[in-house]
C-alpha cells in the first residue's frame, strides 16, 4: 500500500512538473494549428463550410504558379545541397590533409552567422554593381551577374544556407563508417565505385535522407531569402502567405499554411517510410 501511494506522489509530481510546458504546447501551437485548420475551410464572408480556398489554389493560374515555382525551388535547393554537401562529407571523411582539417574546423561557421546578415553580405558582393562587377570593371568587363531578384540567387542563397547543415549530418554518419571495412574491399578488388555505391551510400542513405527532409522543409515555407532577392511573380509560399495575410485574408492564408504543412508532412512521411522499411530488412536479415 505504501509503495503504491509513493507511485502516485512520484506521478502526481512528474505531471505538475510538465504540465506548463504542455499548457504553453497547446496554448501556441495545437490550438494555432487547429484553429488555422478549420478557419481554411470556413467562407469569410458567410461562415459557412466551404472548398472554395482550396479549390482557389489548385485551379487559379496564379496561385498554382506559387505552388509549382515553390516546389522547383525546394526540389532543386534539395539536390544541389545533397551533391555539394555529399562530396564536401566524403572528403572531409576519407581525407587527412591539412586542407580537409581546416575545412572540417570552418565549414560549420556559417550557422552561427544570422541569415539576414549573410544574405546582405552575398548581395554586396554578387549584386550587379558588387564586388564581383567591381573586380570585372577595373579589367575593363562590365560583367553583371544577375543573381538578385530572381530564381537562380534564391537557389544560390539556399544552398549556402543548407550545405553545411547536410555536411554535418553526412560527416556523422560517414564517421561511423569503419574504415577497415572500406580497406578490406578494396583489399579484395573492389573498385572505388563499387565501395561507394555498395557499401558507403546504402550506410550513410538513412541520414541523407533526414537532410533532404529538413533541407526540403524549411525551402517549403521559407520566407527572409524569397522576400530580399526574390522575384515578384510567381512567388515562393511563404511570401505569398505573407501577402495574403497583409491583404486581410486570413481564411486564404490558412489554406496556404495547410498547403505548406501538407508538402512538409509528404516529405516526413517519406522519411519514416524509409526508416521503417530499413527496420523491416534488419529485422529479416540472417542472423
């Protein structure tokens, strides 16, 4: 009796002690979501249930270009990011040079940088009258580069901002990659290709995977990089969303947070999809 009554003091005390931090989850973000949810399906002008936000995004021109323009942009930021922070993985894995420890001791110093300071920064320099055209100039080339205001210097400014997040994750995983493993099939004939597509990539393809996720996520909703050097039309959906809420209209805002949420939840599922289907073949594999 005694043992049971001192369970209970111990419960009550774990759920007094969380309590706060479950009351200020639910209070900023389950009520927001939830709330925004069900204001994307209520007309703002009658209250009544409706499709029409939804029906809006998918079948009005314009819209649907924010959409389809946010997903190249995501889709293409993933891929560069992965090649570029794959290759900057593998060297700085297999590599002893001074060349490589130095690079494996900075390459992480722009994620302490704020954002806002390095797309400033990048504008000074590649802006058509930067330093880039400067140094061009006194070489007597008027050379512009053409990386503001458009596509290509959000691709740009992306890819920056995410390869030394996807290197870190893909360093880690390599890490754990022995490298007797490596030597012994090499030892046995294996070529360099062979070793990488069979042994390092299907080791290391769980965690490239939680990078293109996060990569993929955070390009969904991005806002601070579209909005400094981005185009006016189409409109990548975190600045659309921006718009829309600037404009008053908030049931079509929280449709497109929906629509954000969604793309990012596709993205998760794919990565525990492939989780579990990795758990699945370990756990059939002879033991």
């Amino acid at each position: 009796m005694g043992q049971a009554k001192e369970t209970w003091k111990k419960t009550l005390l774990i759920v007094a002690m969380l309590a706060p931090a479950l009351l200020i989850t639910i209070g900023i973000v389950i009520y927001p979501i939830i709330n925004t949810v069900i204001n994307s399906f209520v007309d703002a002008e009658t209250g009544a249930p409706t499709l029409r936000y939804y029906t809006y995004l998918f079948t009005d021109e314009l819209a649907r270009d924010h959409i389809v323009y946010t997903l190249w942009i995501a889709v293409l930021t993933v891929a560069i990011s992965m090649i570029l922070a794959y290759l900057l993985a593998l060297y700085l894995r297999f590599s002893d040079t001074k060349i490589s420890k130095t690079i494996g001791t900075l390459y992480l110093l722009p994620r302490f940088i704020p954002n806002l300071v390095t797309i400033y920064a990048v504008m000074t320099i590649v802006r058509d009258s930067g330093l880039i055209n400067r140094i061009f100039m006194a070489f007597g080339v008027n050379f512009k580069p053409g990386l503001l205001f458009n596509s290509k210097g959000v691709i740009m400014m992306n890819v920056i901002f995410n390869i030394p997040f996807a290197t870190m994750i893909i360093v880690a995983a390599l890490s754990g990659i022995s490298e007797s493993i490596v030597e012994s099939a090499r030892d046995v004939g294996a070529s360099r290709f062979r070793v990488f597509f069979q042994m390092i990539l299907p080791l290391s393809f769980k965690d490239v995977m939680i990078a293109m996720v996060f990569i993929f996520m955070s390009n969904i909703s991005s806002f601070t990089t579209p909005y400094l050097i981005g185009r006016n039309h189409p409109l990548l959906l975190g600045v659309y969303l921006r718009k829309t809420f600037a404009n008053r209209e908030y049931n079509l805002a929280a449709a497109i947070s929906v629509v954000i949420f969604l793309f990012s939840a596709v993205s998760a599922f794919v990565y525990l999809y492939t989780n579990l289907k990795e758990k699945d073949w370990e756990s059939r594999a002879p033991q």
